[in-house]
C-alpha cells in the first residue's frame, strides 16, 4: 500500500524508518518529513496543518493510509476533513477525530472523562476569568506544590508547578486574565501535585480492540540530574525497569480498559494511539495526562522495541481487527539521547552544518529538527537529532547511544549524557 506520513520530528522520523521495514508498504511520502526521512520514502513540501494540501497530496499519490504523527492536525480536525470528503473518505486516517483528540486538545475534558470512568488521577478543578475568585480559594485546599496546567494546547509549555499559594495566584491571574497562553489558557485547570516516578505508556486501539506497546521514560530537563528548564524531552529508555508485570496488570485494568470502553461507550469514534502519562506512587498508576499521539522521544525507543510488522498493525487499526494482528516485542533494552541546539529550549541556534553522522556504530539516528540544503544537513529546530540503541542491556544501550551521540557535531551541540541512569 501506499502510506501518508504527517510530521516533521523525530517521531516521524521513527515511523518512517519502521514503515520502510514492512513489505506491505509500496511507497511512503512524508509532509514535509525532514532531512532524515527522504532516506526512508519520499517527502512532501506539504505541511501536516494544511487539510487542503494534504489531500492533493493523498490523492495525487494514491495513497491507501494516512497516519498522523502530531497533535495539532488531529485536534482541528485533519481525520473529520477526510471523512466528510467524498473523494478522501475511502482512505482511513489513523489517528482520532476531533471529539476523541481532546482527550490531548482539552485537560479539563480528559479529567471529566477519567472521573466519569474512574479512572485513578490527581484532584483537579477547571476555572475560567469569571470563576477566578473562586479558583483563588481553590488553591489553598489542596496542598502544595500546585499544578496549573492550561485547558488547551500550549506547545507544551502550558503546564505550571508553583511552589506556594501566592506564586500560584500570581501565575493563575497571568493564565486567565492577561492570557499567558493565548488562548490556550483561557480555561485553567488547578491539579493536586502527586510525587513518584513518571513514565508513558502507549496503546494502539481500533476502537474495540487494544494493543499496549512497550513502555517508555523520558526525560523533560534540559540540564543532566533532571535540572533547568523543561524541553519537548532529551531522551527516553524503554523498557522501564520498575514497570513490572504486577504493575502493568494494575494500568491495563484500572487505566487502559476504562479509557477504550469509555470512549466506546459515550459513541466517541477513536483510533490511533494513546498516549497515557502516568505517575506510580508507592507502586500505584495515576493518570497525569492522555496525549492522542505517540510520544516524541519516547516512540524512538518504543519503534526500536517492536519487531512485527508495524504496517500490519496500522492496517489492524484501520480494519476494525487488531485483535488478529501480532505484536512482538524484544525483550532488549533501547535508549534515546536526543541532540539539542545551542541556546536550546530558549532562543536557540539554527542553520548549523551537522556532521559525523556516518560515523554512529551501533545507533539509529533519527532527525527531528534538520533540512537539506543542497547535500549538507544542517539544523532547523531545537530538538535536531535523536541516537539510539537498542541492546541487550540498559546500560549498554545507554551507553553506546551516547558514545555514538558524540561521534555527530554541529556549533552549539548539546545532549544529556546522563539519561536513564536513574534507573540503573
């Protein structure tokens, strides 16, 4: 078949390179994929917001599949737009429709829903400007730290942790009445702050069906022992070692059954992936957040991880019978040490000629923030290169992809040479 990718990132670029792997695939575009991604199919200068665009490019290729890499097109709608179309609504579109995508699009929807399923997550209240006052009293009930995070989506940087009252009223008056976020923040949810250890979990559902695919930790900290300020993610480890069976058992039951037969049950059509941020405390799964796509640099661990046909399991989601489809795993460990620009997550460096590329060993490298300007690879992003490696252990995964990290340069590179060794 012929496969659409949207996306630019590294998650994109770790789609691709698992597509390309599958027989079932004829041909892949990715719009606009990256200076990685065209080594895999062929890239489209299409971007994954423009509906438009992207159907000329659908049915100019005669593309079978479209799977959608970030959030943005699924929360405005990109599977809706190709349903309501008569000339796109044979092609399926792996990724939810709008309603479903709040679950990432909306945080006070996904608390609603997780306390209508009862699901286990952190006490939390919605306010807006006119229920300010009100929010004001809220936070001084439920214990600090405080947790503000804006409804809506805020490039990642709509989440707040506030150390007292006072810092967390100051910050709620920015959010909702001098718009911090834009709009993004004009409803804020106030969140009781739990303490434990985080870690992403990742399901493939049809709807009916599920899969849970490997697990993921990743690492939000722009400085090495988890210190500076938070990034898109420096890198990830998967498996995560104290996400045992015992306590996979306790999230498939009390997280991942409520959440598809939830959906199912409210008539909310979803396919794709879920992504499940949780927090184990004391060994017990609580839901921080849902996302409806995979993670970035989590899915260049889990993509690593998976060794059937992962084509095969997108045309299971697509089809309606997942529950036929096989998923195998290795019991290996892979690690991600994501490569950063200089200045990077502030005002950051681009344009910057990467090389040693074709020196990595033993690592994938996949591109998240490059482009091609004649044959050199420079950099466009912040978060530029991701290297991993998967191993027959964690540390000899973290430590090959960091080695290989270190055989790339470009001015101002950067990367965590410390990932995962907490769980070591």
């Amino acid at each position: 078949m012929n496969i659409l990718l949207l996306g630019s990132g590294g998650r994109e670029s770790a789609f691709a390179w698992k597509i390309s792997e599958s027989p079932k695939c004829d041909k892949l575009f990715i719009a606009p994929g990256n200076a990685g991604t065209c080594q895999y199919g062929t890239n489209l200068d299409v971007k994954a917001n423009d509906f438009e665009g992207v159907k000329k490019a659908a049915l100019e290729n005669n593309v079978d599949l479209v799977l959608v890499g970030p959030e943005e097109p699924l929360v405005k709608g990109i599977h809706d737009f190709f349903l309501a179309d008569a000339a796109l609504k044979h092609i399926p579109v792996i990724g939810p429709q709008a309603e479903g995508a709040q679950l990432e699009g909306s945080k006070d929807f996904s608390k609603q829903f997780m306390v209508r399923h009862n699901i286990p997550a952190a006490a939390s209240k919605t306010f807006t400007i006119d229920t300010i006052n009100e929010g004001y009293d809220y936070l001084g009930t439920i214990g600090l730290p405080i947790v503000l995070k804006a409804d809506g989506l805020a490039a990642g940087k709509g989440v707040l942790i506030c150390a007292t009252v006072d810092e967390a009223k100051q910050e709620l008056k920015e959010m909702l009445a001098d718009a911090k976020f834009g709009d993004a923040s004009s409803s804020v949810v106030i969140e009781q702050f739990l303490s434990g250890i985080e870690l992403s979990v990742f399901v493939m559902t049809d709807g009916t069906n599920y899969k849970v695919l490997p697990e993921a930790k990743d690492y939000k900290r722009i400085g090495e022992g988890d210190t500076g300020l938070n990034t898109g993610g420096m890198g990830s480890v998967s498996p995560v070692p104290f996400a045992d069976a015992a306590f996979m058992q306790k999230v498939e039951e009390r997280i991942i059954i409520p959440t598809v037969n939830g959906l199912k049950n409210e008539n909310i059509p979803y396919i794709g992936f879920i992504f499940i941020g949780l927090m184990s405390c004391g060994g017990e799964p609580y839901v921080i957040e849902y996302n409806c796509r995979m993670g970035d640099p989590e899915t260049e661990s889990v993509m690593m991880r998976i060794e059937s046909d992962f084509v095969d399991l997108l045309s299971g989601v697509a089809e309606g019978n997942l529950d036929q489809k096989e998923l195998i795993i290795s019991g290996k460990t892979a690690a991600t040490v994501m490569m950063v620009a200089g200045g990077y997550p502030g005002e950051y460096l681009r344009h910057k000629t990467i090389t040693g590329i074709e020196n990595v060993r033993e690592s994938q490298v996949f591109h998240a923030g490059t482009y091609l300007d004649g044959d050199t690879i420079k950099t466009s992003g912040g978060r530029v290169l991701a290297v991993t490696s998967l191993q027959s252990n964690m540390f000899t995964a973290l430590q090959q992809a960091t080695a290989d990290a270190s055989r790339i340069y470009y001015d101002g590179m950067y990367f965590r040479k410390d990932i995962g060794f907490d769980l070591l």
